[in-house]
C-alpha cells in the first residue's frame, strides 16, 4: 500500500502487505504450499544465499503467504519488520535468541503465562541463559534487578491470567537507561487496544494463535522490530553487531540498519532453529486479522459487562479485571489502553480450589480449553493446568491462586455468558 501510515488501523489489518495475486489476480492471499522456489540463475542463487538480495529460497526461511502477515503485523505495531513462528513459545525463544549468550539473563515479569514462567524458569538454562522473576510495577526492583550480563527486560501488556495492565513507559524508561531492549508480549491487547512500541517498547511478541486469529484453528508466533534500538551501541549483542562467520563476516546491524534484527531473526533464526509458520496458518491467521478490531471491540464490551455482574455476586471474592473502576489499574488502564482492556481476566470463588472444577464442569456455553482470545467464551483453573507446574508462591504471584479461575470472554451474547455463569456458581458453592 502506498504511504501505509496515513491509513487508519481498520483499513490496514485488511489492506497491509497484500495485493491482488500478479500470476492469477486473486484478491485473497493465496496459500503458497510450496517448500521451495526455483532460481533465475545460478547467480541469483547465490545472491540470495548471501544476503545480497530478497527473496525465497525455502520455506522453512520464507514465504509468500507468510511474507503478508509479516508485514501486516509489524504494520499494525509500527515495527519496520516482523519474523512468524510457530507458536507463541516459539516467539519468545526467537526473540531472545539474537539477544542471549551462555551466562546472560532477561529479567521478566512474575505476572506471565504459566508456560512462559516455566520456559523461562526451567528450559532456557539448558542454552546456558537465565531469568530473574521481579514485580514490574516494582520500578526499583527491576533497576536492581538489571545487572552487566541482563541482555533484555521481557513483560505482557496485558498479562495472563489476571488481566493486569503494563505500565510499559516506565519499564521502556529503565530499559534504555540501561541499554538494553524492552520485550512485550501484546498477546492478550493486541495491536488494537496497545502499541507496545508506541510506549517505548524494542521487540514485540505474539502468539497469533489467540487473538489475531481469533477462531481457534491454528498455532503460530511473531516477533516484531521496532527498528530503533542501536545494537552496536555497546558489545552486548555480538550476534547483530559482530561479524557473522557463517556469512563470511558480514555485520548484521552495519549492513541491515534498522533491519538488522528482522535479518537476523530469518537468516539465523528461522535457519537453525527451524521454527517455521506454515502457509496455511498464516493464511488463517491473515483472515482473523480483517476482523480484529470488530472482535476485541466485543469482547471488552462483553467482558466490561460479565466482570462488573461477577463482582456484585457474593458467591465471588474478587475480580481482576482492569476496566472495573474497582481495579488497582483502572487509572493506568484508562490512560495507556483507552480502547479497552480485552476480554482476559480471573474471578476467585468462594469454596476455592473445590469449588472452581466444580463450576469449570458445571458451564454450558463456556469451554473448558487452554486456550484464549477465540471468539467463544473460555475458562480454565489455571492452578491445575497452565500453572500446575509451578510452586504455589509462583502461582500466587501469577495471580492463579487455587481458588481462582480464568476466563477469556468471547462475542457472544453477554447476557447468555451471565445465565450460564449463574447456574455453574448456584452448582459450585451449593
């Protein structure tokens, strides 16, 4: 599209990277289910292989469908480029892994997903990487925390399970006195409802397979570029500063610009990691893009309506979400996330741990998945699921306490969800 940023969001998350097929004229972003693509020549051939020149080589580096998404997500993130994955966990390995070496650490956040706590707490040691868990609302923590081998801070927006909302201009205002790149996961606001990058922000990760999709198909990550981080600034980033010998000493940041990142995330990344997106998950996913701002439109609108009904009901101890004017965040929620605050967040019930399975049995609209950001209604106890692997004080900190559950609001009628919400509760506390 020419001069894209003078178009508003609605028109870009149809319009952004796609054009009409040359070979066919179709309108639709075909599939491209092909693993490889035939070479003018044997120079072309190696102008590619040398970074020379854009283009398909294979896909497990790229492809056209993929290619569409990418730009149209970094277009919506106001990135310069964005690399696709295969699943959100994907993306956060492949966000890291330009940054990291054996002995340096991220600092994250103590309020994320249960599998990224545990990804972050367990299996990123066995790259000789590791994390520190710490309050992001606690300033003075993370400065403490950062130290000369803390390579990135990472944190979500909104963050799952609780729906809390990231004061991301204050991390990013720590971040670059430090050095060092901020990471947000945009999953549970999208770009809709937050511009991570906006704020300050350097990286931005997704698993599409939630709201970007938004209709439970397929899997899939991202990992979007701000572009304005200066790698070579300082030795901390070897990968995108140094000389790359598997490319005959070439320089990610020196010859890439803004770039390089993007470069380096297809070129290294997706090359040895092989952690590919497959066309036709990018063709789903590019089809629940067009309607992104339609959907997270209801479902804050629903999910508005379902928490204030849940917090006047003395069958429930509290709930978390952020656009209640009850909420801790409701003042920063206001401020940084003005379209809404999603469709993500926890209730505690009384009767605890008990009494959460027996109210996840009990529903009739909702289903009971791990999964979030579908247009049906969701629910899950995390404690015994998403989070069951981590100690009750990581669970805690997490806020998916055992008497908590999580629900992901849908489009649905709203009414419905509370009928469906009200007899599940009058068979769970009895």
């Amino acid at each position: 599209m020419t001069d894209a940023p003078s178009y508003g969001f609605d028109t870009l998350q149809i319009h952004a990277g796609a054009k009409p097929d040359p070979a066919t004229g179709a309108r639709q972003t075909p599939i491209y289910q092909t693993t490889a693509y035939v070479f003018r020549d044997a120079e072309h051939a190696a102008a590619l292989f040398n970074l020379q020149e854009v283009g398909f080589i294979y896909s497990r580096l790229t492809n056209p469908t993929v290619a569409v998404l990418q730009e149209r997500l970094a277009t919506l993130e106001g990135g310069v480029g964005a690399v696709c994955c295969s699943s959100g966990h994907a993306a956060q390995i492949m966000a890291l892994f330009p940054l990291m070496g054996p002995g340096c650490n991220v600092v994250a956040s103590t309020r994320l997903y249960g599998g990224t706590v545990t990804q972050f707490s367990q299996t990123i040691k066995r790259f000789g990487w590791s994390a520190k868990f710490v309050d992001t609302d606690d300033l003075d923590a993370v400065k403490a925390a950062i130290d000369e081998n803390t390579r990135a801070v990472f944190c979500e927006s909104i963050a799952n399970p609780g729906g809390y909302v990231t004061d991301i201009r204050a991390l990013a205002d720590i971040t670059d006195g430090a050095g060092i790149p901020l990471i947000v996961d945009n999953t549970s606001a999208t770009p809709y409802l937050c511009n991570p990058i906006a704020q300050g922000a350097t990286l931005v990760v997704h698993s599409t397979t939630k709201y970007l999709t938004g209709n439970g198909t397929v899997t899939g990550g991202c990992v979007i570029d701000s572009g304005k981080f200066d790698w070579s600034a300082n030795d901390k980033f070897p990968s995108l500063s140094a000389q790359e010998p598997a490319y005959h000493g070439l320089k990610f940041h020196e010859t890439f610009g803004p770039l390089a990142y993007t470069f380096h995330g297809i070129a290294i990344g997706l090359r040895d990691l092989g952690m590919t997106m497959n066309p036709q998950a990018a063709h789903y996913t590019l089809m629940g893009v067009e309607t992104l701002s339609l959907r997270m439109q209801r479902h804050c609108e629903n999910a508005r309506k379902v928490a204030d009904w849940l917090e006047k009901d003395d069958r429930i101890d509290y709930v978390t979400y952020a656009g209640l004017p009850s909420s801790p965040y409701y003042e920063r929620a206001q401020a940084c996330y003005p379209k809404g605050t999603g469709g993500l967040f926890t209730f505690a019930v009384k009767g605890g741990y008990e009494a959460c399975v027996k109210l996840v049995d009990s529903l009739e609209i909702f289903s009971h998945v791990a999964n979030l950001g579908d247009t049906r209604s969701l629910i899950i106890h995390s404690a015994s699921t998403t989070h069951r692997q981590l100690t009750p004080e990581q669970q805690e900190a997490a806020g998916a306490g055992p008497n908590v559950v999580r629900v992901s609001i849908g489009i649905e009628d709203a009414d419905d969800l509370i009928r469906d919400l009200d007899q599940a509760l009058a068979k769970a506390c009895g």
